[in-house]
C-alpha cells in the first residue's frame, strides 16, 4: 500500500480532538510548545473553551496544525514508508511539518505567523460559505456578480466561496435560487485563498525565508503543492507556492486525483474530522479511506495500517 496522508484544515475542531494524541510521550514537546503559543495546555483549551473560541482564526489554525504532528510524531513507526502527503488549506503547512520539511516546532511557530498575517489583511467581516451542486462556471459568474471568489475547489461540485459578508449573502441567495443542493456558512473568520488576502501572501512568504527547510524530504515522501496539485519538487518554487496558497485558489479536487495518480492505494485524514477522508472516498470509492476520528486508540491506527501495509 501507498498511503496517502490527508491534513485537514479549519472547520472541525472538537473538544475531544486530542484524545488518541494527547497522551503520547512523542507528542509532548508539540503540546508544550502549542501551549505557549496558545497561552494554554491544547488540551485543557479545546475542552474549556467554547466553539467559538475554537474556531477563531489563529486558535484554529495552530489546532489544526499540532493535531497532524502529533499524530505523525506518535504513529512515526508505522508509517515510515513511503507517502503522499496533501493538505487542505492550512493543512497544506501541516503538510510540511509532517512530511520532515520543516521541523514540527517550526511549524507551529510558522502557522501561528501565518494566521496572524491573515488577521492583519482580513476585514471584519470577510468569511467563506460552501456550495454544493453548481457548475464552476455558473458560480464563477455569481462571484463576479457580488464581488466573492472561489477560494476552494472540492469533489463532486463542491466549492467554498471567500469574500466580504454582504457578497457571500448575495452569492448564497442566488445559489438557493438556482437550486444548489447545499449552500452552508462556514465558521472560518477570514476570505483564505482568494485575492484579499494577498498581502498575506507576501508577509508570509518573508516569513518562510527565515525558517530552515530540510529538501529534498526523505525518500519515498511526495508533498502536494495545494493551487496546482503538483509535487513539490525544489524549495523555493514550493514555498513560494506554499506563502501563495494563501491568496489563491486551492484545487483540492485534483489534489486527490494527483494521490490516486501518483499510486495512493488508501487515505489517512489526520483530522480533526472525517471531511477529506469522505472526499477522498468520493474521488477513489474503491480505496479504503480513514480518518484518525474514526478510531478509539493509537493501537487500532497501526492495525489498520499494519493490515492495509501489509496487503
């Protein structure tokens, strides 16, 4: 089997999000130095804490990123082999970490940058929606229309639109209207991937500068770049892709169909939540696809892989 590492970006964080991971003495240096970031123990915060605070943009992100880490440093043994990794907007840095590129406190260090560049271009009330069962060109031309963007593409005519409130209410009403199968609000506070935050792009590309990358990553490691679904193939051109993503759209159909290409024969989400290990079902049904929230234990990941690895 070639595995195929999903990392999830925002949207699901949970108040058990940490419960196979939190204990892992692998994991221990991650949480202690997520806690400094986040002025709390990860794991007292996603349980104190309410939804809201959980999804706040630069919380969030430094959740969504330690989750993966934590994962990868605890099930380190068994998934040694060779791996395609992708992630889903700030799983896309997660990635990185995961895939040995960057070190995994540098990361976090790097996505805490990251989301506070992404405040600093935000207005206050840009957001993302989802919408579900329109052509890409019939919501290219409701984007136009209000002043949005398509920020992310999904399987299945499933696309997240960025903008101001008032443009993303204009695009929903008009995509009800038209009878889109599912138009939803999504608990993100910034227009990620589209071109109002490109001055985010810029301050953090300065950022990736200052932040040793170790490339190429090990053999047998393949990491997905997220606006174009290509492997990364030398530092620069991957980071300068990397600090864009911010800023541009993420094509994460085809980041799938880039795993299924490339020789995945299944799919690890490492969450928080199931959304791209569903994605991943959508684009190859006949693969098998997980997700780290599926489990009760560390124990029954590594059967899972053992019985998949071994296959």
């Amino acid at each position: 089997m070639t595995l195929a590492i999903l990392c999830s970006g925002q949207g699901s964080q949970h108040p058990n999000m940490f419960d196979l991971t939190g204990d892992a003495p692998e994991a221990a240096r991650l949480f202690g130095h997520a806690a400094a970031l986040l002025g709390r123990d990860p794991r007292e915060f996603v349980h104190a804490e309410g939804a809201e605070a959980l999804h706040r943009n630069r919380a969030g992100q430094i959740l969504c990123t330690l989750q993966p880490l934590a994962a990868v440093a605890a099930l380190a043994d068994a998934v040694s082999r060779g791996v395609i990794i992708a992630g889903y907007s700030v799983g896309e840095l997660a990635a990185w970490g995961v895939g040995g590129l960057f070190d995994a406190t540098a990361t976090l260090d790097l996505v805490a940058r990251r989301a506070e560049a992404m405040d600093a271009a935000t207005s206050a009330d840009d957001g993302l929606i989802f919408v579900r069962g329109l052509s890409r060109e019939e919501l290219d031309r409701l984007c136009d229309r209000h002043g949005a963007a398509i920020a992310i593409v999904n399987p299945g005519d499933g696309f997240v639109i960025g903008g101001g409130r008032a443009a993303l209410n204009g695009v929903a009403s008009e995509a009800r209207a038209m009878h889109a199968a599912r138009v939803g609000v999504l608990p993100v506070e910034v227009a990620s991937h589209t071109r109002r935050l490109a001055e985010a792009s810029s301050v953090f590309r300065e950022a990736l500068r200052q932040t040793p990358v170790t490339f190429p990553p090990r053999a047998g490691v393949r990491i997905l770049s997220g606006i174009d679904a290509a492997p990364v193939l030398a530092a620069e051109s991957g980071l300068d892709k990397l600090a864009a993503q911010i800023s541009h759209t993420v094509q994460w159909a085809d980041c799938l169909q880039a795993c299924v290409e490339a020789g995945a024969t299944g799919f690890l989400e490492l969450g928080p939540g199931h959304a791209l290990s569903r994605m991943a079902a959508e684009i190859a049904p006949t693969l098998p696809a997980r997700a780290l929230d599926d489990f009760r234990s560390l124990q029954g990941v590594r059967a899972w892989l053992a019985r998949y690895l071994n296959a």
